[in-house]
C-alpha cells in the first residue's frame, strides 16, 4: 500500500483486499482473484474453512481464516449441475471413501455467512440453475441441532421455532452418550451438579433426522379440547391414571461435596464416627460419610468430619487432642424428603485433598405447577389432575394422557403441531414412523398431509383426525367431535419443588436490616415500585405500612425537634440526647424504616425536609388562586388541599400556576362564578363534619370528600384518592410525598387557626 500513488489507490475498478481486518493491498479483477483462491481452496492447498467475500458496495474483498464463523458444508455446482453424482454416493455407503474424500476431491466445501452472500444455493438438485453454484445436501441441514428437532417447522411462526430452541435444551431425556456404562447397566457414570433424568423416555412416532440422536420427552395421548377452568392460558389437564403408570416420571440427581482440608502448619481435617444417638446420623457409615441407598431426611449429615482449629502456627502437629477439634461437619440443607443416597465417589482435586462426592437421587412424579412443552415451543404448565373415572374418553374407549386447550392455535399459528398430531395417531394406528423433517416433502423426508390423513381412513379413523367423545363426569351426557391424538411431550426441568418459596421469617442483611434477596439465601419476596403503586392506587396504606416497614425494616431513632438532626438514647438518663444541641428537651421518638435511617445519616440531612415538602406543597398553584381571587392570602394548608380538590371536582381544569395567574382564565363566565361560589360557601369558616355540598360529584370524589371530614384528618389521612393527591402537584413533589408518606404527618395542622 505505500508503494501506490494517489491515482492508483482511487482508481474505480480496483478492490482493497483485507484479512482478518488487516489490508493486504489492492486489486484490479476482485473476481478472478476470489476465484483462484477458491480453487486453492478445494484443492485443500489452504485451509478448508477460508472465506472470500467479494463486497460489490464497498469495494472489498475480505477473507477471513480467523475462529467464531459458523461454516457449514455445501456441495458445488457448476453450472446447475452438481458434482456429486450416484457413484459417489455409493462409494460413501460402500465405505470406500469418506466425507473427508469429498472435501479433497472438490465435491463439498464450507461457506461462512459472508460468502453465502456471494452464492446461489438451491434447495433441491432439481431447482438448480445455470446461475446456481451451490446446492444443500439436504434441506434440513440448514437448521442448528435443536431447531433440526421441531417436526414440520416451516409450517410454524418463527418465533415459535425459536422458542422451541430455547426449551429444547430444558427438556428431560437421555443426557448423553456415556450416561450408562458399555454393558447396558442403568448405572451412572456422571457426577452432574444437577441432571434430570426422564424415567421412561421415548421416540416420538412422527420422528425427524436428527432427533434419533438427542431424543427428550414421551408419547402423550393429547386431546385438544376445553376441559373444566383449570386448562385456560395454556395450562394442561392430565390424567391421574396416567401419572400412575409412569408418564412424565423423572429422577433428579443431586451432587453434594465436601473436601478434606490440608492446611500450611501440617494439620488437616479428619473423618470422625458417626454419633448413633444423634437423629441426623443414621445414614453414616462407620467411616463418617453416608451410606449409599439410606434415605435421606432433612438437616441429614451426609460427611462427619472435624477440622483443627488452629491451622496457623508451627510445631508438632502430631496427636493433637480432640479439644484441638471442632466440628464443620456437612448436611443436606435444602432437602425435599424422600431422596436416597445413591453412590459416594472419592476422589482427589487438584491441591491433593480428597474430594468426597454424594449423588442423592429423588424420584419425581408430575405435580400441579409443573411445566410442560410440546416440540413447537408451546409450553404450559399442570393446572389440575383429573381422576381417568371423569376424563373424557372416545367411542374407541381411549382416554386421552393430557387436555390442552385449543385456544392456544390461532394466535401461536404452529400449524406444524397440527400435522404432527395427524402423524402421530396415523403412525399408531398403522405402526410405522412417520417423518417431519424440515422442507422435506419433496425430497421424501417427511409426511405430507393427505398421505397421513389417507393413512387414518384406510383404518377406521376421521379424515381430519378428530373423534367423538363422551364426557366422563356423571349428569352430563352428549358427545362432541375432539381432536383425540398422539404427540411427543417434552418434560421441562422447571418443577414446583425446585421453584416453590415462602418465608415468614429468616436472615436479613447487615447493611440494611432488610429480608435477605433470592430463593437460595431463604430470602423475602419482594415488594417493588410497581407493586407499592399499585397498592397506592388501592388506597391500602396500611397494608403499604406493614409490606415496606413492619415486616421489613421497623427501626426507632431519636430526633431533635429544633435542629432535625437525629440523636441518641440515653440508658442511664433513660432519655434521647442530641448531640448537635447537647440536650434533650426536644427530644422525639420516631418509628422509621431502618434504610431511612441510613439514607438521612448517609447524606447528613435534617429529618424536617420531609415537613417543609408537604407544607410548601403546591406553592405556586396556591399563591396564584389566592392573589387573583381572594387578593391576598387566606387559607391554610388543610383548607388549600380541600379547595384544591373541589376546584378540580367542579371541572375548573386549573392545573398549573400559569393557569392561575392568568386573568382571562380567571374572568371566564364559567370559571369565575364557580370558584367564587366554592370558596364563598366552604372555605370562608372553619371546616365542620357536617357541612354538605351544593354540587354533584362522583361516587369516588364524594368517598375522597368524606375521608376529608374525619375527624383528626389534619393529623394523618390513610385513604386518599391518587387523582386527587397529585394532580396539582409538581413531580418532585409528588414522588417525595409518596416515597415518605408513611413515615410522616401528611397533612400538617392547620396554619391559620
């Protein structure tokens, strides 16, 4: 590039050619340069996964030779026609040649993302053109592992499709390859943290290439029909017979380890024998550590061990006594009951300490909560077991496993969970796989509708699948068509029992003095922003009260009335001291949240910020009203809010000061007698709880008026209508009133007595 003039670096023909981000140089024939380099390529004289991409619009030729590019293989076409012929075909199934031989040979090679911007690539060997250079081995290859699953997914919404690819990866089934041994023995050779394990997995009848390999979930008889309330928003209906025999039956493994210290002084941790008068030692061995098979109870110690409680200093480590010792013993916390120690495995890690590992396996059956999916990312949980006696069953005597709700087709538009319904009950009545493969109707991968459909007729059924059926609940007679037929439903590892919590009470955090957060630190469930709005809305303030302080954070400090600092309590004086003034004449006990607390000493404010906001509430609107219609200023901050309410109540629209200050606004026919009228008749005197009002309002506006007449309502108001709160309120204002509400006097005392 140094050695190019001016004139030769902006000539329009010649291309930069970049690699890996790097520029190399310019180039006048960017085609033929790309083309030589892709025969290098296919001669494997450079590496197979080399891209060249030729940008038209930027003038570049890129190669790329760098890690993280997505290649996948092609075969090549020269002019329409494929280089894969039949003999190579037949050598490949022979065994004379492999996929390697195609790639040496020319035959096949690999194209990133970016250089597929420079092919034509056809689906089928028969749409190929002369303008076509590539063509896909097979239509389904162009999916990813987990969408290559999903039967039929082209007649799906893609959304659905990558739902399904999400929870593919949760669905229970067979793990990997090396989970049992050679010899076939259900005998685990993982020590997963967590796994999950389906008891009784299956292959799906309406199958597709690629699901032989990582199948996950079982044949379900599903009914797709509206069963009872507990089927709405996709929740399922299962049978309990069902569950009886074994669908969706799961073990879930569990591993628990505790490691044998060593420690710099020469002193490590020892095994201990079990404690047989301690309940939480029955499972031991006579070694310290549990005993596989043994049930396992919560709080159960699964390893006895004892660590030295001096592991810094130096000198003869030897036969320490036991009073050297102290017991860090470990236990199965968080325990559901009914789990079994299934092996216990030894090991060292890297330091050389010895790792002791315990598998705890707990069998689960399918419970209210837990979650299911079909293979087109449609998922729902168990709203409700239903006895087989009540379940709905066929003229055929089959009863469905599950119900789903039909509701869950318009929207979702998984058209291709349709078909594999009709695939999956053509292929149990006849007793053949049926296949699902992506875009592989033409090229005989998959099932195209009418030969399913066909297939159910030539044995009894409904061309389009459905069946009558016959309600099992007493008193309700009749029958009605129903979609009754068989698909793969897919476990999902989300239960009830991994996700269930609740807390009365439990650890709080040292910072805050607030409930700790999360399921695994036995936290509280929050109550945020949106929540406390929502409560406000309600107007249930004592509720507010008892979420966001009581069962929170309840904290007493002392506050100095003068100077609004936050003092201290004297035990011996048996009184609060401020240490600002020295003395504690006005002292004040104040019942606050303890963050507050820390926030007021955090930013070192006076507590009386909080009194001046609500007095200084509103200030400008107020001055404006009272010097345009009462030319001088009359009311306290009580009446103000009242007048503020009614005016708004009266349909005056006055919500801002500019509003108020403004004298054709004031002068209107239909904005002056009114106000003049309010203010004359109500607020002149003194505000008594029996005074009425001559004007019609809301059921709502003559609540929020009523809890105006209570009697000490200048002292606190619990119940207060959101409307009539903030609309005259700037929003600096209005988020400080509610954020300290329930800490403080929210509508002060009268000023003007």
């Amino acid at each position: 590039m140094e050695h190019l003039s001016g004139e030769e670096l902006h000539t329009p023909d010649s291309f930069l050619v970049i690699f890996n981000g790097l520029i190399l140089g310019k180039h006048r024939r960017p085609q033929r340069f790309a083309t030589a380099l892709r025969k290098l390529r296919r001669a494997c004289l450079i590496g197979e996964f080399v891209s060249v991409y030729v940008n038209e619009k930027q003038c570049c030729v890129y190669l790329a030779s760098d890690g993280g590019r997505v290649c996948r293989p092609l075969v090549i076409a020269d002019k329409g026609i494929s280089r894969v012929k039949a003999h190579h075909m037949k050598e490949l199934k022979d065994g004379v040649c492999t996929f390697r031989d195609f790639l040496r040979n020319g035959l096949i090679e690999y194209l990133d993302v970016n250089e597929e911007n420079n092919a034509m690539i056809a689906l089928y060997e028969d749409e190929a053109k002369l303008e076509t250079t590539h063509i896909e081995i097979e239509p389904f290859t162009i999916l990813g592992v987990c969408a290559g699953l999903i039967p039929y997914p082209h007649h799906n919404q893609s959304p659905r499709n990558t739902y399904q690819c999400a929870m593919g990866k949760q669905a229970m089934g067979n793990i990997a390859y090396n989970q049992a041994s050679k010899k076939f023995v259900v005998y685990l050779r993982r020590m997963d943290t967590l796994l999950y394990l389906l008891v009784y997995p299956q292959r799906p009848l309406l199958t597709t290439k690629s699901i032989e390999l990582l199948g996950a979930g079982q044949n379900a008889t599903v009914a797709v029909m509206s069963y009872s309330g507990y089927d709405i928003e996709d929740a399922i209906v299962m049978n309990k017979s069902s569950l009886d025999r074994g669908f969706g039956r799961c073990i879930v493994m569990k591993r628990y380890v505790a490691v044998r210290h060593k420690y710099p002084n020469g002193t490590k941790d020892r095994l201990m024998r079990p404690n047989r008068a301690r309940n939480d030692m029955q499972i031991l061995d006579d070694d310290g550590i549990a005993s596989p098979g043994e049930i396992i109870r919560p709080n159960d110690i699964y390893v006895n061990m004892q660590s030295p409680r001096d592991t810094r200093s130096t000198g003869s480590t030897a036969n320490l006594p036991d009073s050297a010792y102290q017991s860090s013993y470990s236990s199965f916390k968080k325990c559901h009951g009914g789990e079994v120690v299934d092996r216990v495995v030894l090991c060292n890690d890297k330091d050389s300490n010895m790792c002791i590992k315990v598998l705890a396996r707990h069998t689960r059956r399918p419970e209210l909560g837990d979650k299911f999916s079909s293979r087109h990312g449609q998922k729902g949980v168990c709203g409700t077991i239903v006895q087989q006696e009540d379940f709905p069953f066929s003229e055929k005597g089959i009863c469905p496993d599950l119900i789903m709700n039909p509701h869950g087709f318009p929207s979702r538009m998984t058209v291709g969970k349709m078909i594999e319904l009709l695939g999956g009950k053509a292929g149990v009545s006849c007793g053949k796989f049926h296949y699902g493969s992506a875009f592989g109707e033409k090229s005989g991968h998959a099932d195209n509708v009418k030969t399913i459909s066909k297939t159910l007729v030539n044995h009894g059924f409904n061309y389009s699948g459905k069946d009558f059926i016959y309600s099992g609940i007493p008193h309700r007679s009749g029958n009605l068509p129903c979609i009754n037929k068989l698909t793969s439903k897919t476990s999902v590892d989300d239960q009830v029992l991994d996700k269930m919590h609740a807390r009365g009470n439990g650890p709080r955090t040292l910072i805050t003095r607030q409930p700790t957060e999360g399921r695994a630190n036995n936290g509280g469930l929050r109550v945020g922003e949106m929540e406390r709005d929502c409560l406000i809305a309600y107007g249930a303030s004592m509720l507010i009260f008892e979420r966001l302080m009581l069962s929170s954070d309840p904290y007493e400090v002392q506050v100095c009335r003068k100077c609004g600092l936050l003092g201290y309590y004297n035990h011996k004086l048996k009184t609060g001291i401020c240490s600002y003034c020295k003395n504690g004449e006005k002292i004040s006990t104040v019942k606050l949240p303890y963050a507050c607390k820390l926030l007021i000493q955090h930013q070192n404010m006076p507590t009386n910020y909080m009194e001046k906001a609500t007095i200084l509430f509103d200030k400008e609107l107020r001055a404006a009203v009272e010097n345009m219609w009462l030319r001088r200023p009359f009311f306290g901050d009580l009446q103000w809010r009242i007048a503020s309410l009614l005016i708004m109540f009266e349909g005056l629209s006055l919500y801002s000061a500019s509003l108020g200050y403004n004298s054709d606004f004031a002068s209107k026919d239909t904005v002056s007698p009114k106000a003049q009228h309010v203010l004359a008749s109500i607020l002149f005197g003194k505000i008594v709880l029996d005074m009425k009002v001559d004007f019609v309002m809301t059921i709502k506006q003559n609540t929020v008026f009523g809890c105006l007449k209570v009697a000490n309502v200048q002292d606190f108001l619990l119940a207060i209508s959101i409307d009539g709160l903030g609309q005259h309120m700037s929003p600096v204002e209005y988020h400080t009133i509610l954020k300290y509400r329930l800490m403080i006097q929210l509508f002060p005392k009268d000023e003007c007595k």
